[in-house]
C-alpha cells in the first residue's frame, strides 16, 4: 500500500509508522507538525505542514501524490488521520476549548481535500470520551444524549467528527474506518506532566520520584478506565484495512476490560520495583466513569487485545528507561 500517515510525529502516528513501515512492501509518506529526530526507515518518508490551514492540507496532499507517483507510480491508498490537538487533564479541565477548535478544522479540511483523490481507506481516531455520561455496558450503538460536562465539547467534537467520516463515505468512493478506542497506553506517548494523559503521567511520576516516595493522585481514585496497548490498536488498523468490507465502519476497540485509577498505579509501582505510596488529593478534579466497553464487533473480524496490562505496563517501562535514559 500506499500510506499516508497524518500526525506521525504524535504518539498513536508514529507507532503506526513503524507498524506499517515493517512491511517493506509499504510505502509510507509521514506529515508532521514537528520534525521527528529518529532515523526513519527505508520506505519512508518525511513532510512538515500545518494541518489547521487548506493550504498546508492541500500541499500535504499534493506533495503525497507526487511523492508516491514518482517511486512507483501509484496513487494515495490509504490515509491515517493521527493528527489532532491533545492534552492531558489539566487542560481539560482549565482550557476546555483547546480539544476542539483545531482537530473541528483540520479535519474537515482534510476530508474536503481527500475527494479530490482517488483514496481507498481513510482511518480516523476517534475515542470513547463521548460515553463519558454513560452507565454500564456500551457499545456503538449505544445512544449518545448526555456527556459529562467537563468532556462536553472534546466528547461532541469527536461524534461531529464522527458524522462527517459518514457523510463523506456517501459522496466518494472512501472507505471510512472510525475507531472509538478506549486508553491507548505505550511507546512514543507524552510523558511530560503538562501535557500528558493519565498514563503516562502517572509512569512520569512514578519513575522519576524517588524510590519510598509518595505519588500524589487527583480524585479517589475509585473512577475506572479500559487500557489497551498502541500495538494492540496498530493490530486492529491493519485488520481493518484488510477485512472491513463496508463504506463506512464504527468499532470500539478496547481491552473490555477495567481498572481503578489507583489499580494502575499500583501496577506501575509494582512492576517498577519502586516501593512507593499513593495519597489520594481529593480536592483535585476527577471525573468518574463507570461504563464497560463492548468490543464484540471488533473481535468479530478476528481481532483480539493480545497485550496483557501487565506485560504492557513492563514493556512501556522498560521502552521510557532506554529512551529517557539516553537522552
């Protein structure tokens, strides 16, 4: 295939380049806001735009399809929209817009742009933020009519995003792929404190306090979140890719399986041989959820999470010590 990768320097995009680029028969074209230092592949490569524009869409576009022209004369097969504005949870909580004005524009300029291309796959990241409001069992069908307010404008983006897949898997001959997953864990993800996600800050503050030290977690640590590993989601896109035989797809994606907030950090301390202490600050904001995701239409194409929390816990630690300890 032909790839395009959007947002490959980010967390969930650069895990898909070196998933797809394995196989050399793949010809990868990454875009990136910011330039990635690592080494690429062979059979990739590297474009820097800015997405939240048309004309950075339509140069990205434009130069892929030269791009792709000239090493083997073929055309745009497959796009993997990785690209999105993303925070953690303080942002979430102080700046509730930031999640939605740039990834509401960016992708509808690309989903303009992609009618001019003779594109077979479009795969979109969407997540399971929009069950937020929800007790007990979901699955995609389940009716969204109520968001938790903190997530309200991130959780009704992405089902306006969503919509707009559906919409345009209508009027073109794209095959729209919509993947609801649930907490994406693993290399390349933030790990700064400013801006990461519940995951990787909580590896972050672990590894970096010192060994019999106290970790500090907002809530009580009682709300509940699904962890699935990103290979695990790179595993499910390729499937996809290949089984899908529908114009237009929703699937959650997900281990169907869920941990307390203070389970997680337990294991990360455990597994990390830290010997540390969690004090819950209760005055700080958490958000409780108590849905179970439904993964049976995924697991129905022969997908599976392959990847235990607790082997992925090890190999997240394991990939943040060589990385971080080289740096």
């Amino acid at each position: 295939m032909n790839i395009l990768i959007l947002g490959a320097s980010g967390f969930i995009g650069r895990n898909m380049m070196w998933h797809f680029a394995k196989d050399k028969a793949n010809n990868v074209l990454v875009h990136c806001k910011s330039r990635i230092i690592d080494p690429l592949p062979e059979n990739v490569k590297f474009i820097q735009w800015d997405l939240t524009t048309a004309n950075g869409v339509e140069e990205v576009f434009s130069r892929a399809k030269d791009y792709f022209s000239k090493s083997n004369g073929g055309e745009i097969d497959t796009v993997i929209q990785a690209a999105a504005t993303t925070s953690g949870a303080k942002d979430t909580f102080s700046k509730p817009y930031y999640h939605v004005t740039d990834n509401a524009v960016m992708n509808s300029l690309i989903l303009r742009e992609e009618l001019k291309y003779n594109i077979k796959n479009h795969i979109f990241f969407s997540c399971t933020v929009m069950y937020s409001g929800q007790d007990g069992v979901v699955n995609e069908g389940t009716v969204i009519d109520k968001i938790d307010p903190k997530y309200f404008g991130v959780g009704w983006t992405k089902v306006y995003l969503e919509k707009m897949c559906k919409f345009f898997s209508t009027i073109s001959k794209t095959k729209f792929t919509v993947i609801r997953h649930s907490n994406i864990y693993g290399p390349y993800d933030k790990y700064d404190l400013e801006h990461s996600h519940f995951f990787g800050a909580n590896v972050t503050k672990v590894l970096t306090t010192p060994v019999g030290g106290d970790i500090v977690v907002w809530g009580d640590g009682k709300d509940t979140r699904d962890f699935l590993a990103v290979q695990d989601l790179c595993n499910f896109v390729e499937l996809a890719l290949k089984k899908q035989d529908i114009q237009y797809e929703l699937y959650n994606v997900g281990s169907g399986i869920n941990y307390t907030t203070n389970q997680i950090v337990e294991k990360i301390i455990n597994i990390s041989k830290r010997n540390q202490r969690i004090l819950n600050d209760i005055k700080q904001p958490s958000i409780p959820i108590s849905f179970t995701l439904n993964t049976s239409k995924a697991r129905a194409m022969g997908w599976k999470a392959e990847t235990g929390i607790d082997e992925g816990i090890r190999q997240t630690i394991e990939w943040y010590n060589n990385f971080y300890g080289n740096k």
